[in-house]
C-alpha cells in the first residue's frame, strides 16, 4: 500500500471531526488519499477517510460520467430518451460506436484514467477497500467501527453497482493489492458481480441498522439506504435486460425480499413526502426537491451548500442544476424540453392524450394498452387540463416562475424583481422566409432572452420562490468576485421513496400480485394530486391484466422520474429501444428475449423508440404582428411594438382559480402566438434520405458496454464483451451467463 499510499499527519486529520452531515460535513470532504493505517485508531481520522470516499462516490449535478450516474441533464444517455432531441451518439443512425478506436469510441465508465487513483473507476474502489481494511484492523470500539464501516461497504457495493448495470460482470476486487502486472483480477460473471453486490449491502444493514435517521445525520447512508439499492439490483436483475427468459423465480424472489424490506426503509424514517406549505397545485411534488432539513423522501442524495467562494476556502459546494435550467434573462443558461414529452404527459383525468399518432402533435401512439383520456388534447395549448405535475416538470411562456434575486441588476433589459417574475419566452423573426421553417434557429426571444432562449424550458427540481419561500438559492447579479454565481444548496436525491415505491410495483406486478402494484400507484397519484373518486386516474383492469398493469408502471416512472436520469436505465432494462428485436452480432442464441412473446415493446404495448425522430415547440408571435426588429431592444418585440397587454402570469398557488387562468392564457395564446413545430434531431443533409428526419438508432450491442480500448490497453487479460471489438482479448464474454 506505501507504494502508491503516503503518509499525511495525523494531527491535522483528526481536527477534522466527522461529527454530521451539515454544511460541516462538508467541510470536512477534503483529500485524505493519502492515509497511513495509525489514521483508522482514532474516529476523527477515520470518519474523515470516509468523509473523502462520500466526496469521490457521491452523484454529483451534471453529465453522466465515469463516478457519477445521469441526474437529469441533456448528457449522452438523456438525449437517447424521449426527454430530449438532438441526437447523442448512442441513438445517432450515421454513427456507430467502437470499442477499438478512439473516433466514435464507446464511452469509458469501466476505467477511466488508469494511473489516477482518484480518476479511475478501481481507483475509487481501492480507496473504499483501504477504508474497510483500516477500520476493521484499527482500535475502535465496535459500535463505532460499525458506524463506520457499514458506510463504506454501502459505498463499495454502489461503486460496482453502477459498473454492474453497463457491463455485467466486472472484476471484483475485494481487498488492497499493490499496482503491478502480475496482480489480475478476472472479469466474474455478472451473477456473481450482483452477489457481491448484495453481500456488501447485506453487511452495510447489519452494521447501521435500521434506526431512525433525522436531521442531525442527514446526507449520510442508512441502512435503509442499503436496502432501497438492494430493491433496485434485485429488480435489475429480474428486468428483461438479464432475464431474457422472464424466469419467474427471479421477480418472485425480488418481490419477497423487497415487500420484507420495506420494514427496513420506513423504519429509517423515510417515505412519501406530503407536505405542501404552498398550497400549489402539485405543490408536494415540487416541495420534495427543496428540503434543507431531514427529508423523508431522500433515501440517498447529495447535500450542497450556499457557501461562496470568496477567500480560497475549499468548502464551497453549490448546486449547479438551478442556473442550468433558469432563463438567461435571470442569469441562467435553460435546457429545451422535448415535445415527445411534453405531449406524453398525462391529462388532468390521469389518462394518456389522445391523438399523438398525428405528425404534426410530435408525439407517438404509444403505451397503447393504457386508456386515453376523455378529454381532447390540443398540442396548440399543451399547458392545458394536464397532470399537476406537469407544471412543475416543464416551463411555458405566462407561467410565474418565481426566484430570490433581480436580474435587471445585471442587465437593465432583464425583467426586474425575481420574485415576481413570469416567464415569456415566445419569439419573432426578422424575415418571413424563417416562419414556418422547422429548422430555422433566426428567432429572438421576448424580454431580452434574445437568441438564448428554449421553446419550453425543463423546470424540473427548480427552486420556485412560489413553492419555497425560504430559497435554497439566490442570484446575486452584483456579485463581484468572479461571475455572477447561483448559490443553490438544493439537495440532490438520487433514490426518492417514491423510487423505493415503484421498484417494488414492478416486482409485484412480474410476481403476479397486480393489486399490490396498483396500491403503489395510487400512492404516488394521491401525493401529485389525484383523488379516489376516479381511481387516482388509473383504468380497471390494471389487476387482472398483468401486460397493463406494467405499462402503467413503466408510464408512471416515466412521469414521476422525468429529468431526473432514471429514463434511460429504464429504456435499457425493458429494452424499450426496439424490444430485443435484433440481437448483436456474436450474440448467442440464449440472448432472443423469449419472455413477453419475443419481444418487450409488442407485450407492453409500448411503441419502440428505434424509428422515431423527436421535435421540439415553440410560440412565436402571429402572422398579423409581421416581422420583428434583430435587437435587444423591447420594441424589436412585435407585440411590445403593437402595444398588446399581457395576462398575469399562471400562479401555481391559486389552485381553486387554476382553470380559469389556465383558460386567459390559452384565449391570449390564440389571439397572439402561434405554435410551430421545430426539428429536434436534425436530418440527412447527403444520400438518398436528404431532407428527411433523422431517427433514433440505438444498436443492440448497446444494451450492454464493451470494453473501451483504453481499458484493454489497461488490462490485456479481460475478455471484451460479445458484440465489441476486441483488440487484445476475444470477444467471449457473456454478460447472460451464469
């Protein structure tokens, strides 16, 4: 271990006690790679190695990379959903991704960099193990080596799960070993990578408990944290991406231990959040993302802090989602929703819209077993009679979209007073030749967002002033040290109760007990706002009819997890892509899905994605307003220029006035804007199909990951999976065999 491990003084490392998981323990997350074993016999040394293992194995905001999983941004993996347009390499047609080159390489989340022992994926985990074996060997009392040390066996066992869930099985390694050639650790089968999995979370219980946390430990792991991971291997592992053969042991399996379980995570304190001090429609739902306090629905998450950093400190840990998704004109950047799913949402009655198969809606006939709604969706007004959630998921122009800050400060063209702040985010253009061209980008958006601006904006997790009225984050527009920040403490939850929930539905329902599966839809429907005078929305025969009754599960995820990067694990767990249609080449027999009739999509009824071009929407200003002016000006604004009247923006907290705001801002809609479809994933600019829509294309080999070249490079001895190129090894591991 002192080959590559120095020795750090002991007097500093225990001045940093582990004491909580404020915005002390925060603080305290510094680099303590370099440790000697004498760290691990006093308790402010060790909780402080494993306050740095938290700082490197935590989710983090941001793009999926090789320590972090995909949190909802418009990283590689949410462009391959429905969530996004624009073509990531995993679903663009005119590439294929190689595990032999460099050009179209298949992303590296085995390896990383090799020589980096914080950079690289085994890095990490021999930190974890040089944790485990320090304590274990180290002179303190048992209560506290437990308290210790089941945190860093939850953390090991979620390093290898997210190595688990793209490769299968992985080498497993399980105790410190020096960096030479001839330490080789075999690639195990991916059913004993998920038993190692379980092992380690099976211990990570044993050792915490399953007392109740609270505020005082919040941000750290339970051992409610460890089951809820055990719910989603256990489920992983029965989904069809592992269980071709839809082996009912494996779901009733699941099912028993995950229904036992369930004692377990509730005892911790953990469950549905309800509360909604707003009073907003949906308010709930919203007000879950913003706890500064204990959170009952935040199994596992992050903690941020508001911590500027003005003098150095190295303390300083914000929240980057808010200002990624705000409108510039309040000083962030915006993301743009797709409207593939945006018209997916369900309508106020709970039901699926009606008439997406019509090209010009951009939106698909899918999830056809579940029933559509009664009431007539029109894409020319999408913000109206919609699920309550959907209007804390996307932003639409006359939406209040409330926030603790005056950008105006910044640029006097910017709208003032944050607090009140409604989003217009329509556009114009300068030419008339550009209306009506879906794919031209020459339109300028109203109230100075100018060219930066989104036809819908993602709102998802925001922290809306109307539904928290003591803001995690604030936009300080005269900031002066460095850019104007977003100081966001926001927590960051990657398993939500509501997760723990639905991973359980699935199972249910796969082990046959649908009455089980629909109580959980109804809880998560009751929290977004349903009611049981129509079932929470849900159709009759989702009891009886197993097919039904998990598509309405796989829909609800759909909705309750949008941009919060489940979606895609979810599209390769079900193989929603194109249903195992096609198996990759090499693949043998034993891969054909033959569960579900041979294929998942055709048993679900849910459309494949492969085939399918997503658009995106947009509100410009209507014909009779003619063309508008090219600069920031307000009176480039065609509508400020014809002196037209604004409505108020739609207030969330004025439930019982919902509908009649909702019914102003569609009639001003209609005498003001018009709604144009937009290209989202380009089109073929040479061949045959030029001029035609590009299409999601994600290969069969994807479902799972091959070995980057790097990695082989790293490690000449590991087999590359079947389907991958392989450069130093053949292609011969099966990450179905057992």
């Amino acid at each position: 271990m002192k080959q590559i491990i120095k020795f750090f003084s002991i007097g500093l490392t225990a001045a940093l006690a582990f004491t909580s998981c404020s915005d002390k323990f925060l603080e305290d997350k510094k680099n303590y790679d370099n440790a000697q074993s004498d760290i691990y016999n006093f308790y402010s040394g060790a909780s402080a190695r494993l306050a740095d293992l938290y700082s490197w194995c935590l989710p983090n905001v941001g793009d999926i990379a090789w320590n972090n999983p995909s949190m909802g941004s418009n990283d590689i993996c949410a462009k391959a959903t429905e969530e996004y347009s624009g073509l990531s390499d995993l679903v663009d047609p005119e590439i294929t991704l190689v595990s032999n080159a460099q050009t179209n390489s298949v992303p590296d989340y085995f390896q990383q960099q090799q020589n980096n022992i914080q950079a690289s994926v085994y890095g990490r985990i021999r930190n974890v193990n040089d944790c485990i074996e320090g304590i274990s060997a180290g002179t303190l009392p048992n209560e506290q080596k437990n308290e210790l040390l089941g945190q860093a066996y939850f953390l090991r066992a979620w390093c290898y799960y997210n190595l688990f869930k793209w490769y299968g099985g992985v080498p497993l390694v399980k105790k410190t070993a020096d960096p030479v050639a001839t330490n080789v650790t075999e690639r195990s089968s991916s059913k004993a990578t998920m038993e190692f999995i379980l092992e380690d979370l099976k211990t990570a219980v044993e050792m915490l408990g399953t007392k109740k946390m609270s505020s005082s430990n919040y941000g750290r792991v339970s051992g409610g944290t460890a089951l809820a991971l055990k719910g989603r291997v256990l489920l992983l592992w029965a989904s069809p991406l592992f269980n071709r053969k839809n082996e009912t042991s494996r779901w009733t399996t699941a099912y028993e231990t995950m229904k036992a379980d369930l004692e377990g995570i509730d005892a911790c304190g953990y469950g549905l959040y309800t509360n909604n001090a707003s009073g907003a429609v949906g308010g709930a739902f919203a007000e879950m993302f913003l706890q500064s306090s204990f959170n009952q629905e935040a199994v596992f998450m992050t903690l941020y802090n508001q911590v500027a950093n003005d003098d150095g400190l190295d303390i300083q840990k914000n929240n980057s989602w808010e200002r990624s998704i705000r409108p510039s004109n309040t000083g962030g950047g915006g993301k743009t929703a797709s409207a593939y799913l945006i018209n997916l949402f369900p309508m106020k009655d709970g039901r699926r819209p009606s008439n997406l198969a019509d090209a010009d809606v951009n939106g698909v006939d899918t999830y056809s077993k579940l029933e559509v709604s009664t009431k007539t969706y029109n894409p020319e007004f999408p913000f109206v009679d919609r699920d309550p959630r959907f209007y804390h998921t996307f932003g639409f122009p006359g939406f209040r979209w409330a926030y603790s800050g005056d950008a105006s400060l910044k640029d006097a063209r910017n709208p003032s007073d944050g607090a009140n702040y409604t989003l217009w985010n329509y556009v114009w253009y300068v030419d008339k030749d550009d209306e009506g061209n879906i794919d031209s980008g020459n339109s300028f958006g109203a109230d100075n967002l100018f060219s930066s601006k989104c036809g819908v904006y993602v709102r998802k997790k925001s922290d809306d002033l109307d539904i928290n009225t003591k803001p995690l984050y604030q936009y300080m527009a005269t900031y002066t040290k460095g850019a104007a920040p977003f100081f966001s403490a926001a927590p960051l939850i990657e398993i939500r109760y509501a997760e723990v929930l639905l991973n359980f539905a699935e199972v249910a329902c796969m082990a046959g007990h649908m009455d089980e599966a629909v109580a959980v839809l109804q809880q998560i429907r009751a929290r977004a706002g349903y009611t049981p005078e129509n079932n929470y929305g849900l159709q009759d025969n989702l009891t009886t009819d197993q097919a039904t009754c998990m598509s309405a599960i796989l829909y609800e995820r759909q909705i309750e997890f949008a941009y919060e990067g489940k979606r895609f694990d979810d599209m390769r767990r079900w193989m929603l892509f194109d249903g195992g249609a096609t198996l990759p080449t090499g693949a043998p027999e034993s891969w054909k899905p033959t569960g579900w009739g041979g294929n998942t999509c055709t048993w679900l009824g849910v459309e494949p994605l492969n085939g399918h071009a997503r658009h995106n929407i947009e509100f410009r200003t209507a014909n009779k307003y003619g063309v508008g002016g090219k600069t920031q000006e307000a009176e480039s604004d065609p509508l400020v220029k014809a002196g037209v009247i604004r409505p108020d923006g739609v207030d969330l907290r004025k439930a019982d006035e919902l509908d009649a705001q909702i019914t102003t801002l569609k009639n001003w809609y209609a005498a003001n804007l018009k709604f144009q479809r937009k290209r989202g994933d380009g089109y073929y600019q040479t061949g045959t199909n030029v001029g035609q829509d590009k299409v999601v294309s994600f290969k069969p080999k994807y479902y799972f990951f091959g070995l980057s070249s790097g990695a082989q490079t790293g490690n000449k001895a590991l087999p590359q999976t079947i389907g991958w190129e392989a450069t130093y090894n053949e292609a011969t591991f099966d990450p179905l065999a057992e």
